[in-house]
C-alpha cells in the first residue's frame, strides 16, 4: 500500500508517494513531484531529505495511529460507510445447520485427537 503526501514549501507545491517496507523497516519513497514535474530525493541536500523523511514519518505515525486528519478526504456522501453487502446478513453472520455444526464439531476434535 502506498500513500500519498502533499505539502507546500515557497509555493512550491510537493507531492511524496511513499511505503513502508517491511524488508528494511522503513519509509521508501517510490515517486515525488515538484509543481507536477518529476523530482528525486536523490536530488535533495542530506538536510532537505532529512527534513522530509521526518514528515513522512509523521505522516506515516498519523496514519496508522488514527490521528490523521480525514476530513482531508474527499469522500462520496452517497456511499455507504461499509462498501459491499451488508456484514450483517452476509458472509460469516450466515447460520449453519446443527448438522454442518456438528460435523465441524467432529472435524476439530479428531485434528486434536479427542
């Protein structure tokens, strides 16, 4: 998954596409934009890239933590909450038989020897 960070700096507007690898256990930028043109972190003074590795992060922290702002969003007020059926009368909510119950109930204690 990949998220998408803007901020502006001298009006420079600057998108970061970013991830998290699970592999180095850090923030990776995979694209960045400077007033729509294609810009390198590589092209960054170690101080400018400093500086935006620490608002990734944060970024990054908000995110996962629930403090990102959402209202940022833009969301359709006609979509549901929940995209898909409805969890209550779909998929794992679904009743079985006493006799599909009981074969389960056969099926998980042979696996544990009873």
């Amino acid at each position: 998954m990949t998220y998408l960070f803007e901020y502006t700096i001298l009006d420079d507007n600057i998108k970061v596409e970013y991830t998290f690898s699970s592999v180095t256990d850090g923030i990776k930028v995979i694209d960045m934009w400077v007033d729509d043109k294609p810009h390198s972190v590589k092209w960054m003074s170690h101080e400018g890239r400093a500086k935006l590795m620490a608002r990734l992060d944060k970024d990054l922290e908000n995110r996962i933590c629930g403090t990102y702002d959402h209202s940022l969003d833009i969301i359709d007020p006609d979509e549901s909450d929940i995209p898909g059926p409805d969890p209550e009368t779909y998929g794992y909510n679904d009743p079985i038989s006493a006799a599909e119950a009981e074969w389960l109930e056969e099926k998980v204690l042979t696996s544990m020897g009873v």
